[in-house]
C-alpha cells in the first residue's frame, strides 16, 4: 500500500467543561401543536438519530407526548431524552414526567431504522396532551415525513452469502444470493457503487432468492448490492458486486437456448454430467505489483470434453460474474480457450481475485488466489468528530475545541487511499489556541481502529494535564 501520508489539524483545549447540553432536544404536547423532523431522509439499513422538535401552541402545559414511527418501513430503535420518562413501546414511545409550557419548543432524538429499500412518503405521528396519562390526546401538524433514498452500507457483507450472476444477456442478468434470515428480495444495481437503479420489491420472506434485472445496456459494467428485510428490524444485505453484460452480436438478436450458467459460445451444461474430470485454468498476468487502475487480467482454461463457463472473483471466491470475452487461440484444440476480464475495483484497497472454469458435466476448478493491490491517492483523512457520551462537540469561535483533563472523549473520522493504520499524534502548542508553531515530539499517540462495516476510523482521546494541542493524523 501507499506509505505516502497527508495530515488534518484539530487544536484542542483542555481543562474547560462544556456546557452539558443535548443536541437538539425539543418537546411539545398539549391541546395544539406543531411539529418538524430532522433530517427529514434516512439511509436504507441504516440507524439514524432524528430531531423531532415540537411546539406547544395550545393554552395549556404540555405533560404527555408519543412519538410513533412509520409502522411501513421503520423500526423504532431507541431514543436520546433524558429529562422526561419514556415508556417504549413496540414502534414508538411514550414521554411522561415534564412540562412543556405554552408556546415552548422542545426536541426528542429517536433512534430509527428504515427498510433497506427506497420510499418517498413515510409518515410519522406525534401525539401530545394537557393530561399526564394522555387524554384527549391531539396529533401535531406540521411536517412529519421522512423519505428513505440510497442503499445500506456496501463495504461488507451482512447475512447475505452465495451471491451469483447467471444467465448474463446483452439486456438482462439473474441475481441470486442465500440470507441468514427469512428475508425480503431487493436488488440496487447501476454503472458505478451509487447505484441509482433497484428491482421491484419482493415482500415474501425466504432465505434463497433470485432477482432478473432487466434492461440492461449490452456489454457494460455494472455494480449491484442484494438487500432485505425480514419486517421485524432483522437486515440482510451485502457488500458492491459487479458483472459484465453480453455483448451483443453484430447484426444478430442476442443467442436463445442453453442451459443457465454457460457463458462460453456454443456450450450448454448437460442435464446429466458423463464424466467426472475437472477442467484446468490458471492466470497469465503478472499481478505482483500495485496498480493505479484496474488491469486486464489474462488467462487460459481446457477441459478433456469441453468448457461450458469461466468467470472470476475479487473478494474471495465469495461472489463471481462472467468473464468479459472468451476466445480459441489454436482451432486444432477446441477445448483450449484463452479468456480476459478487467476487474471493477470502486475503492483503492487490497482485493482477492481468483478465476473459476465449470466444464460441460458442471466439473469445477479454480485459481489459486492472489492478491491485487490498488493504489491510485496517498492516504488521506476526514475530519474529526469528536463525541463524549452520545453527544457531539462542536469547536468554538477560535476553532479550538474544549475538553475536560483526566476524561475520554470520543474521535470518529475517514480516509480514503487505502490506509493500513491511523494514529494521531498530540502535538503541544506554545501558545494560545490558533498558534501556529508546535512541539515536534507528540506527547501522546492514539490509535484508530476501523470499522468493517462503515469503514470509518475511531478510538478514545484522553489527556492527563491541561494545555493546548495540535493533533496530527498519522
């Protein structure tokens, strides 16, 4: 990998407590209200925290709210208020115990997960009375609709295994994949890892699924992640995949006929195998060095009765797609056939290909596997997040962040280049915050773990004495 490195800068002041606020936390009950929510979209699969702010417009006190998820595509997941008593129940929960006085606003932060499939409207209700057990209870107007748009997170797989492309058409393909769980069947799929595009939403719950994308532009890229839901709040979905489109044959409709799974021309996968011989393949290209791009890799399979498919894999041999062409370099040996692909590798990062050839009897072999090592930037981080607890920190007017010596605090942020580790180093500053010369020697060094299903870096900071500090990421 890259050893190159480039540094991101947060000055720190410790030794000054914050003010021990929550974010954004309103409330609102009463014989009139209004109410907002923030964000008003949500990531499929994904928990996020929303601001559902509430104004109390009535003429009485507020003594009694319930915030209820849209009880179609979310999950209720929890909530962040800690100064009124929540009662949760199974899509929502209910607040008690505090006054939201008349024309006061207040914030409640609701955990809540949506369906790992996209939606424009999704409704939820707030309710709120004078009453402490909910009398005569109203619904609050306003805007309370939150839309769920992209895909679950596709850096990794989550309960989703066996992820095959078959029967590849120049206009069409057949997803399929096993799940843990009893799930629902949903395909996002386009020309690059945002997607843009998804199957119709199956609603049955099984654990074997098969999706046929339609289409489909001949001869081209695409990336897809498999998604479900098995409508309790239980995900399945997996991580990016790709395959290659047929090309279409000049002058001719797409060939009909064969069985599924072939993909070498004039081949078919009999019914019935006649003989139990594995064919041979291996790989031709040089593959011991990093690239800045994905290259063409080559490569050459035979069989004693004939190839029927050969397709590859860049993660493992967990997921496969049909090679891009497939030729017979000497016609005096048919069962000899030469093959190339070119791999579609969205993020710089190290990536496990292998080669597979199924002869016409469905005997298999495969490649040993090797390692292809992409490295187009030099590592490079985000910024710094930094929580205590479940509440973020914002820097003040100086750009200076204020801690308290002798606690931990929280430190999130990203990278792209494909780092291998991060750390960062606590660089004593010799003046006030928004100095500018530092101390060379760090004083103290944190290291940072990644996630490997948000691929996000974090860990704990903490310092023992007060000062002010320059953190470099390293």
């Amino acid at each position: 990998m890259s050893t190159t490195t480039k540094s991101k800068f947060c000055t720190l002041v410790i030794g000054t407590l914050l003010a021990a606020m929550l974010p954004g936390v309103v409330v609102s009950a009463g014989t009139s209200c209004t109410v907002s929510i923030s964000p008003n979209a949500a990531t499929p699969a994904v928990n996020t925290t929303f601001t559902v702010n509430i104004t109390n417009t009535g003429s009485t006190d507020l003594q009694w709210v319930d915030i209820t998820v849209p009880t179609a595509g979310f999950f209720y997941a929890g909530n962040y208020v800690y100064d009124w008593a929540g009662s949760e129940h199974g899509d929502g929960v209910t607040f008690t115990n505090n006054t939201l006085a008349q024309g006061s606003s207040n914030g409640f932060q609701i955990a809540s997960t949506a369906e790992p499939r996209p939606t424009s409207t999704n409704t939820w209700q707030i309710q709120a009375s004078d009453d402490p057990g909910g009398a005569g209870a109203v619904t609050c107007t306003g805007s309370s609709n939150v839309a769920v748009s992209g895909h679950p997170p596709n850096d990794s797989n989550n309960g989703v295994s066996n992820i095959m492309v078959s029967s590849v058409t120049p206009a069409s393909a057949t997803v399929t994949w096993d799940s843990d769980n009893a799930i629902s069947s949903l395909v996002y799929y386009g020309q690059t890892s945002d997607y843009g595009a998804a199957s119709t939403y199956d609603s049955s719950l099984t654990n074997n699924h098969s999706v046929t994308l339609t289409g489909l532009s001949a001869f081209t890229g695409y990336h897809f992640q498999v998604a479900g839901s098995d409508g309790q709040g239980t995900f399945g979905y997996s991580g990016d995949s790709t395959f290659v489109t047929a090309a279409a044959p000049a002058g001719s409709n797409p060939p009909s006929g064969g069985s599924s799974g072939a993909n070498v021309p004039g081949a078919h996968l009999k019914a019935a195998p006649t003989e139990t011989i594995p064919p041979t393949i291996s790989l031709t290209t040089d593959l011991g060095h990093p690239f800045s791009a994905a290259p063409t890799i080559a490569g050459l399979a035979s069989d004693n009765d004939g190839v029927a498919a050969i397709d590859y894999s860049t993660d493992g041999g967990i997921n496969w797609q049909p090679v891009t062409s497939i030729t017979q370099p000497n016609r005096r040996k048919a069962h000899d056939l030469a093959f190339t692909f070119t791999p579609i590798f969205p993020d710089d990062g190290n990536y496990t290909v292998q080669a597979r050839a199924t002869d016409t009897s469905s005997n298999i072999a495969v490649t040993p596997p090797v390692t292809i090592i992409i490295d187009r930037l030099p590592p490079q981080t985000g910024p710094l997040v930094f929580a205590y607890g479940p509440q973020p920190l914002q820097p003040g007017q100086t750009g200076a962040l204020n801690l308290v010596a002798g606690s931990d605090y929280r430190v999130t942020t990203s990278a792209v280049g494909g780092p291998t580790s991060l750390a960062l180093d606590a660089r004593p500053l010799s003046g006030a915050p928004g100095a500018t010369s530092t101390n060379p020697t760090p004083t103290a060094t944190f290291a940072l773990t990644q996630n490997a299903g948000t691929g996000l870096w974090s860990g704990a900071v903490g310092f023992k004495t007060g000062g002010t500090y320059q953190l470099v990421a390293r």
